[in-house]
C-alpha cells in the first residue's frame, strides 16, 4: 500500500510544486510537461509531417502550444494483430481564470485599468484583493523579416489587484458578496499620475506609438502594458501581432497544515492530473522488462480547453485525437490480416482512464455530499460515478481499475453527487463518445474546487503517479483475462 505519510509521498509533493508554480498557464503547463519528457528521451514529432513510429519508439506532439500528447510504443505493439491497443490516461492543461480581452486598455477615475473576460467557472469572488501577474503566449514579425514567431512570457511581478469594496460603503456587504463579472472584476494596473499622462482620463486616446505594422494594437492596451510584455518577448512594441494573456495569483503554491500534509495553490484542477499522468507513463518505462514485453501503446494526452467545454481544435472533442490514434495504429506494412481494420480492432482493446480533480468531503459542508460517497484527503485516488454520464464510468471499467490498484497498492475511493446537486464533467464523456473507448473517470480529491487557490493532499501525488504508472504496466494482462463477450456459447 502506497503509504500516506512516506518521505517519499512528500517529495512527490513538492517536486509537484515546482510544475506547477512554472505552469502559470496552459502553454507554460506543455512547456513543463515538454522538459520532463525530454529529460525521459522523448522526441517531438510534428503534426505536419509524415511521422511513422516503431516498437520502442517514445513520442511527444504538441497542438496549439496549449494541448500535448505522449506516447511510448510497446516493444510487441504491432498494428492491426489481436490484442494490440492503446492504454490511455488524459488530463487537462487549463483552469478558470481571467484573460486579457482583446481591446484591454480602460481608464477610470484615473486609474489604468486591463479589461478582462472570464474563462471557465471560477470561483471569482477569490480573484479580489490578490496580486496577480500577467502570462501567456506572444506573436510577433520581426523588422524587415517575413516570418512570424510566437513565443511564451511570464511577466512574473504583481501587476494588477482587483480591490474589493470597503465594507462601509455597501450596507449588505457584511453578510453578502455581491457583485458584477463586467464592471467589479476590472483589475488595477497603475494610475495616471505615475504614467505621466494627462491628469484625467480622456473618452478617445491616440495611440502612444506610431506602427506601420500594426496600428491597432497600440490603441487596444496601454503602453505601458505593451512595454513590459515586448520587453519579456525580446521585440520591440511595434513588432508585436497580437497577445494571448491569462492572470494569475503570484503567490506560490506550498506545503501547508502542521505536518505540511496539504497542497495550497491555483490550478490544482487540473494540473495535478496532468502531472501525475505524464510522470506515471514516464515512471512506467523504468520497468524496462515491461515495456519491451508490451504489447500496446502508452498514451497521455493532457487537453486545453476542457474548462469551457472541449470544443476546440486542442480540445478532447476536437478529431485530432482520432486522426493520431488512426496514423499510430496504421501499420508501416500491411503484414497482418484485417489491416485495414487497424484502428478499430486497436480501440476495441484499448481502455482510457480520464484523470480530472474530484470534490473531497467539506468539513464544514458535509450536508453537500452524499452520504455514503464522501471522499477524503489521504484515502486514494477517487474514482467518479454518474449514472446520467457525466462521467463515463461502468461497472467493467470499475472493475478493472480496482484490479489494477489492488496490484499497485494504492487506494481507491467512490463519489457520486447527490441527486439534488448539480454534476460536473470531464472529457471522459466526450472521448468515450467519440472514441468508442472503454473508459474511467478518476481524480484526486481536493476542496475549493475554482478557487484562486485550492487545497489538496499530500499524498494523492505519488498515488496517483504509482497508480498510472502500473496501469500502463498491467492493463493488457488485465484486458486479457476479461471474459469475450462475443464468444459463442451453446
């Protein structure tokens, strides 16, 4: 049994940290998950080209920047003959948070102001009295060059507050927290004193720098803004094309509690999934006997967008996880029968498991839980239920992650929503839809779930990592002893 107070579960706790105070956003999240598969001896394969994979080969590919997929081919995996498929665990790579809107530049008061769009469902009453940087991904044209470069920034330094409003101007404020998304979650970045421009802030402002380029972009944001953000991209203002920027908290994420038994930190959900994922298929390659006795491909697969629904090209509900699973199970020969079948033959023996954050029991709300399925801090990785789909768990996927996790020691708990309660979901639903996959919800627990800042336990890290990573290891003996469906009987 993966214990829940081991040295080691705490050095996977804090290696842990490290990801994610690095991961600001989901670009920054692939770039985390890019270093630690390199330093495993994978190799980027691109999208464009006409990329063929052999046993032994291990893999990454990136879309967007933002979404990123690892596979390590089995050293029996051979395309198009029985038995041979895809053993799966997805993650996310984004979280509710506030984003640079287009046309950013506002003025109130004489206070410089960044106009912000919601992304996802946060928790936004926690965006208030916090210090927040901005980061994300830049393009840019160089002078006299005809290519267009696109690179990641992280201005790092608190930038922007959204200051709540003091108690004794709202009458209700003491006992309720209200507010509007549009006009009270516009956060501060200077005034106009320090900026030295005009003492009062004008309805209609020319641009602050002459583009010959790209005039608008100096309309849209302050300079000042453009400044910092052409500075940390290493161009000039009137270089840059357009920006893709997200705010964060800058405080970083830490062990806390007495026996620093809790991770504090933002975007928990779901870059705990993603981490644990892309280090259990990286963890399992150390079983070198394994890996070269396997017959099917390993695969992780961590997705952006999943917050707002998938529907995007570096979404899980986007076809190209089809067309990767397609080009992979196509043999480099025909030499099997029924190659032409290749890929659905490889789906029907293959099985994922969708690992996204699950709702630990509120101590102080327990009345939100169900009685019966009331998931703790320190008790295992949560495996999720709902019988109207919002997760794709089944009695036979259940089944074969308990098996797994009784070989890997490590714990499982149940969670199903009560049915007075609303449920979430996760790409689960949509992959299993659009795939065909066997396929199983799972997570961590954690509590505050959208908050700036989440809580979660020290221990789900290295059992979740442990528990993947024997996955990847034991599911095709697994699959194998599953009783044929399809076998005639008389």
């Amino acid at each position: 049994m993966v214990s829940t107070t081991s040295s080691s579960g705490k050095c996977a706790a804090k290696s842990f940290l490290n990801f994610l105070n690095k991961s600001v956003t989901p670009f920054h999240a692939v770039q985390s998950c890019e270093e630690i598969l390199q330093q495993a001896g994978f190799r980027e394969v691109c999208e464009k080209d006409n990329f063929k994979v052999k046993p032994g080969d291990k893999c990454f590919i990136k879309k967007n920047q933002s979404t990123i997929f690892a596979f390590a081919v089995g050293g029996q995996y051979q395309p198009g003959c029985t038995g041979n498929g895809f053993s799966i665990v997805v993650a996310h790579t984004d979280s509710p948070c506030l984003r640079v809107k287009p046309v950013s530049k506002r003025c109130s008061e004489k206070f410089l102001q960044v106009g912000v769009s919601t992304y996802g469902g946060g928790l936004w009453r926690t965006w208030f009295d916090r210090d927040l940087s901005m980061a994300g991904q830049v393009v840019y044209k160089p002078r006299n060059q005809d290519k267009i470069l696109h690179k990641l920034v992280d201005l790092k330094r608190p930038l922007l507050n959204i200051p709540n409003l003091a108690i004794h101007l709202e009458a209700d404020s003491a006992s309720k927290f209200d507010y509007n998304k549009e006009t009270h979650l516009t956060p501060l970045m200077g005034t106009l004193a320090m900026s030295n421009q005009n003492k009062s802030c004008p309805k209609e402002e020319k641009p602050a720098i002459n583009s010959t380029l790209n005039s608008s972009i100096v309309e849209e944001h302050h300079e000042d803004m453009l400044k910092a953000v052409a500075k940390e991209t290493g161009c000039q203002v009137d270089e840059l094309l357009d920006l893709d920027l997200y705010l964060y908290d800058v405080q970083p994420a830490a062990l806390t509690g007495l026996k620093e038994e809790f991770i504090s930190g933002a975007r928990l959900d779901n870059l705990v999934g993603t981490y644990t994922a892309i280090n259990g298929l990286v963890d399992s390659l150390a079983d070198d006997q394994s890996f070269t006795s396997d017959t099917n491909i390993r695969m992780v697969a961590c997705y952006d967008n999943e917050e707002v629904g998938s529907d995007s090209a570096q979404g899980a509900a986007s076809a190209f996880s089809e067309w990767l699973l397609r080009r992979l199970a196509t043999p480099i020969q025909a030499n099997c029968e029924n190659s032409e079948n290749c890929f659905e033959r490889a789906i029907a023996n293959s099985y994922l498991i969708s690992a996204d954050q699950a709702h630990a029991c509120h101590p102080n709300y327990s009345n939100k839980h169900e009685d019966n399925h009331k998931p703790n801090f320190h008790g295992g990785v949560v495996v999720k239920v709902n019988v109207n789909q919002r997760y794709a768990t089944t009695a036979l996927t259940h089944a074969v992650l308990k098996v797994i996790a009784d070989k890997a020691g490590v714990p499982l708990q149940k969670m199903i929503v009560r049915n007075d309660s609303r449920c979430g979901s996760t790409v689960g639903p949509i992959l299993a839809t659009g795939l065909g996959l066997q396929t199983i919800d799972v997570g961590c627990p954690q509590l505050a779930m959208h908050s700036i800042r989440e809580l979660a336990d020290v221990s789900s890290i290295e059992q979740a990592t442990k528990l993947y990573s024997e996955f990847f290891k034991l599911l095709p003996g697994v699959l194998a002893n599953i009783e044929n469906s399809c076998t005639t009987r008389k």
